[in-house]
C-alpha cells in the first residue's frame, strides 16, 4: 500500500535475491532525506566496544560483575576486550570519518573518569578529551550519552538505581563531565534507554545488576528520571551552547485480534514500554494504566520530584528495533503471539518499519510538548561473514531503506526529526548476547581485531555523498 514504508524502497519478500537494489541507497527524489540538515550517523557504547576494563584506573561496572557469572552472557563473553576501542580510537575516528557519516553517537563509562570518591580520573577523562578533539577536527557532530548502563560496581554495591543517593551522584558525575568536556559536545544524552536499565536490570534480570522485581523496576525508573532531572540544570550551567536530552527506546505492540481485552493488552504493552518513561518526562506523572498491568508497584515519589523529571528538552533521542504482537493473559496483562511468516533478524526480532513511524506520530498527537527527535538507534542483527574481503548485509541495507522511509514519512507527516544514528557503526558486545550478534555496519573479527566495512556502510556512503555533491 502507498503508506507502507516497506512498499517505498523494497518491495521484495527476505527470500528472494533483492540483485541491483541492494546496490543503491537512494531515495526517492521527494524524501526529506536529501536535506542537508539532517543528520546521519552512527553509535557505538563505551562497554560494548572500549575493553581495557582495567586500565588507566578505570573501576568495576555492573556490566564487568555481570558478565563474569557463569551462564549470564551467552558462551561466557565479557567486554574485557571488545573491540579494544581504548587503544585503536584514533582509526576506529579515521574510518568513521572516511565513510562521510556526519555525526557520531559515543557513551562515556562512568567507572573510567572518577574513583569511588567522586574525584577525576584523569587519564579516563584525557581519553575522551582526546577522542572528542578529534572528532570536532573532523567535522562530525558528537551526541555523547552519559549513562549506557555501565553503573560503577561500589555504587550497585550501596544499592545500585533502588537508592536515591544514586541520582545525585549522577548529577555529580554530570557536572564533572560537561565541566572537562564543555565545548566538545554538541549534544548531551543523559541516559539511554531507562525502560532496559530498570526492566532488564531490576524487573526481570536479563540484564546487569540481574535483579527480578516489579517493584525493584519502578523504584529504579523513578531514580533514573530523577537522575536526568537532577542532571539538566547541571548540563546546562556548564555547558550552555549544547543541546541536552535523554533517550528512549520505543516498542510498537499490536493486538493480535480485534477484541477489546486483545485491545487492551495491546495498549499496556505501549504504556509500559513508551508511557512509563515519556509521560513522566513529558507530562509530570506516572501513567496509572502501568500499575494495572504491575499492581502495588508505585515507586516511592517525594515533593518536587516530578517537577525535577520533567524538566525542558531540547531533543528526545528515539532507539527502535522491532514489534511485538499482543494478546491479553486473560488477567490485567500482556502475553507475546509471535506471527508466523514474516521476516526476523539474527535476534529474532520482527523487522516492522511501519511502527517507527506509527509511535512516531502517535507521540505527536500525544505529547503537545513533543521535543526535537533524533532517531538515536535504529539496525539489525545479522549473521555477516566476511568473503573474499567483502561483507554482503543485504538484509541490512533492506532494514535500513525502509526504516529510513518510515522516517521521511513521519518527517512529512509533521514530525519534527533531525537525524537518525546507525545502530552500530562496527559489531561489538551485544550485552547478554555476547558477540554472537552483528549490529555493526562495519564487521569486527574479534580475534585480530581487523575491521571490515560492510556494502550496507559502503551504501551510505555513496548516498551521502550524492547528497552532499547536490547544489
């Protein structure tokens, strides 16, 4: 259908060989995309690509505790090593720079820049001075994340995001970073993705510190938000000619029929992975809707709170990957009907470009006070193999064209967004999933450390540079 953004750059089923589109990147003539101010580029998070966890006086991140339990990551992987990002920064920053892309999304790892005291850690700090230098000489826009989930192992160890001491000394640890790296940020992400730290970490332990309580995940989020709050007026004494935000994943879930409780299911689905963050930040309050789905789980909320958490944005970073099909469990909840015949990634995520533009104009209707959006994630998993010294993603560069329509589409459609980050600029540690999974446009043999561009890296390349080249 001429909506589906599946149907504007990729009419092909998966199975069938997609031959010459798969070497072209461009869109159609009309698309929002050719203009010259929005942004393309791509992210990477400190612990998934740095290594050297013991160096240079970085300390312990829940993520190195995490890792080391036996059976926790899959086949035993750690980010001791990664892609030794530490020491190979400088080409890592050159091939970044060859493929044209024109911004680069990096988280810092909290437990590198400061000591269980709260003072600086120099040579953490020296590192990304350095890196962010290098950049601006480069000519490519830094979004820098302060929180990528690598939380210092003696602050989980005082109780982690369940204590409210940790939102201040995240704010402590915001002032110190925009003080040392005023100038070389042109935007600051406070946190990414809260629903992953307080869900995967404390709902149901998929992820570090790998605790399993709804009330822990709702205390936790609460402490997150409060940590952005608390770290905005920071950000911007320090640091004021930068854009500030926050970013959020997003999932899009749909009924699986056309009841009202399968309606219904599909509706808390949303709040609970959308709402539960957006409308604190947004609306000033929890949505009461989440405590239908988690009863007696409301997180303890003091005087002011709210007021600190829904503090002015300059841009709301958006991380999308897949949809999830919903059916209720027959209680007050959800339960995951995963639909048969259609495409899946290496993750086993269903590729849906229809509901990032769906949320997208959903939150416009929403939300009156809609910020500025970046697309701050968006890719896939593949099993790449390199052949020959070549890497063929073609299903990626398949993701990646009809996500970018579904983008243009949302764009024309009124949605005020400014840019879009591959997820990732190179493979790395992909959290409990070890490094089985390749989110990366460029591919990373982790044994050598050699780094190979994939065809979907060479096309974006080429678009940029037609679009560059345009009067």
């Amino acid at each position: 259908m001429a909506n589906d953004a599946s149907a504007v750059f990729d009419t092909l089923s998966p199975a069938v060989s997609r031959g010459s589109l798969a070497d072209s990147f461009t869109p159609p003539a009309d698309s929002t995309l050719w203009r010259k101010n929005f942004l393309l580029g791509a992210a990477t998070a400190s612990y998934q690509i740095e290594g050297a966890v013991n160096e240079d006086g970085r300390l312990p991140s829940i993520w190195d505790t995490f890792s080391a339990i036996p059976g926790k990551v899959l086949a035993g992987d750690t980010g001791a090593v990664a892609c030794d990002h530490y020491h190979r920064w400088e080409a890592d920053v050159e091939m970044l720079a060859s493929l044209g892309l024109e911004g680069y999304r990096l988280s810092i790892a909290w437990p590198r820049v400061m000591d269980a005291a709260g003072a600086p850690n120099r040579k953490g700090l020296d590192f990304y001075k350095r890196l962010l230098n290098r950049l601006k000489e480069k000519g490519i826009t830094t979004f820098v994340t302060l929180y990528h989930w690598d939380l210092p192992q003696h602050l989980e160890d005082r109780g982690g995001w369940l204590n409210r001491d940790t939102a201040y000394r995240f704010a402590d640890y915001a002032d110190l970073m925009s003080r040392e790296l005023a100038g070389t940020v042109d935007a600051w992400a406070t946190l990414n993705e809260p629903w992953c730290s307080a869900y995967l970490g404390y709902g149901n332990g998929h992820h570090a510190p790998g605790l399993a309580n709804d009330r822990f995940a709702t205390q936790a989020m609460h402490h997150l938000l409060l940590a952005h709050g608390l770290a905005m007026p920071v950000l911007r004494a320090n640091d004021p000619a930068s854009e500030k935000g926050i970013v959020a994943n997003i999932g899009r879930g749909t009924p699986n029929s056309d009841s009202a409780a399968d309606q219904r299911a599909a509706h808390l689905f949303e709040v609970q992975h959308n709402a539960w963050i957006l409308d604190p930040l947004l609306k000033g309050s929890y949505p009461q809707d989440l405590f239908e789905l988690w009863p007696g789980t409301e997180p303890l909320v003091l005087d002011g709170d709210m007021q600190t958490i829904s503090a002015r944005l300059d841009f709301l970073g958006i991380n999308y990957y897949f949809r999830t099909n919903v059916a209720s469990d027959g209680a007050h909840g959800f339960r995951d009907v995963p639909l048969e015949g259609v495409e899946r990634t290496q993750m086993g995520w269903e590729v849906y470009p229809d509901g990032l533009r769906d949320l997208l104009t959903g939150f416009k209707k929403t939300y009156h006070n809609l910020p500025p959006i970046y697309i701050t994630e968006n890719g896939m998993a593949s099993d790449d193999q390199v052949t020959d010294g070549h890497v063929e993603d073609t299903q990626r560069i398949s993701f990646l064209k009809r996500h970018l329509a579904a983008v243009d589409q949302a764009i024309k459609a009124g949605v005020d967004i400014r840019g879009y980050f591959l997820w990732s600029l190179m493979d790395n540690f992909e959290w409990a999933f070890g490094y089985e999974r390749r989110f990366g446009v460029v591919h990373v043999d982790y044994s050598t450390q050699k780094r190979t561009i994939k065809r979907s890296a060479e096309l974006v390349e080429k678009f940029l540079k037609e679009r560059k080249a345009r009067a």
